[in-house]
C-alpha cells in the first residue's frame, strides 16, 4: 500500500509505491497497471524504476521512459523496454545481428531486442519489481 514521504500544505502527497509484475499483467503499448496507494488522482510522475530481483546492479534493470508512463486516475501504466545487454559486450557484438540472448533478462524477455518493449503476456511473476514516486491527491 505505498508509503507516504512528504504531505504537501495543500494536501497534495509524495507517495512511493513498490509491486512484483505477476504474470499475464503486462499489455504491449499499454504497459504494466500499476496502481498508487493512498491517493485518488495522481497529479505528476516524479520516477519509475523497473528491475529483475536478484540480478546484480544495472544488468538486471529494464529501461522505464518517464515520457511513455501513461496515468489514468490513481493508476500508473508503465512501459518497459529491455536494457540489459552489457555495455562491455557493445564492441565484442558490433558484428553480431541478433543479440537477443545476451544478458541477464533474456530468459524474460520472449526474444526482444534491446530498447525493444517487453511483450504482452510475458512471464515476469515474482521476478520483475516495479518502483514508483508520484505526486497526488
């Protein structure tokens, strides 16, 4: 149910929500419904951070653009775009076509290609952690 960090003089409230993707939750073009706890309408997106549990630092990250998170009353819609491939693999890959196998989510990801967002019906449950801050009242 979120936590509350800061209450604002006009009401307004600076929430921080977390939730594990379950599976068959996430829809291409639409994102994840993430809905926010403690408010009615969210007013601004502040962040949103996207990453598979256990993977070590940024391999396990998945690029979430502030600019496509859609918001529809108290529920946020985050879209997800691989982002895993290592960087120290750019130059070993440049002649590589297909790089879909490399990194640590591609056992997630059905065969997406980097920055290419994640498909519908993937089965992310218990791996994939969502992080969010809002601003709502």
């Amino acid at each position: 149910m979120g936590t509350i960090l800061a209450q604002f003089a006009d009401g307004r409230l600076l929430v921080q929500e977390d939730k594990i993707a379950e599976t068959n939750e996430y829809t291409s073009g639409l994102g994840l419904p993430f809905r926010i706890g403690h408010i009615k309408t969210v007013e601004k997106v502040i962040s949103v951070d996207a990453y598979m549990s256990g993977a070590p630092g940024a391999a396990g990250m998945v690029f979430t653009p502030l600019r496509e998170v859609a918001v529809s009353g108290d529920t946020v819609y985050v879209v997800m775009r691989r982002a895993d491939i290592p960087q120290f693999l750019s130059g070993f890959l440049s002649g590589v076509t297909d790089t879909r196998a490399y990194g640590v989510l591609s056992g997630i990801t059905s065969g997406r290609g980097y920055l290419e967002e994640l498909a519908s019906g993937l089965f992310i449950s218990g791996r994939m952690k969502v992080l969010a801050n809002v601003i709502g009242f």
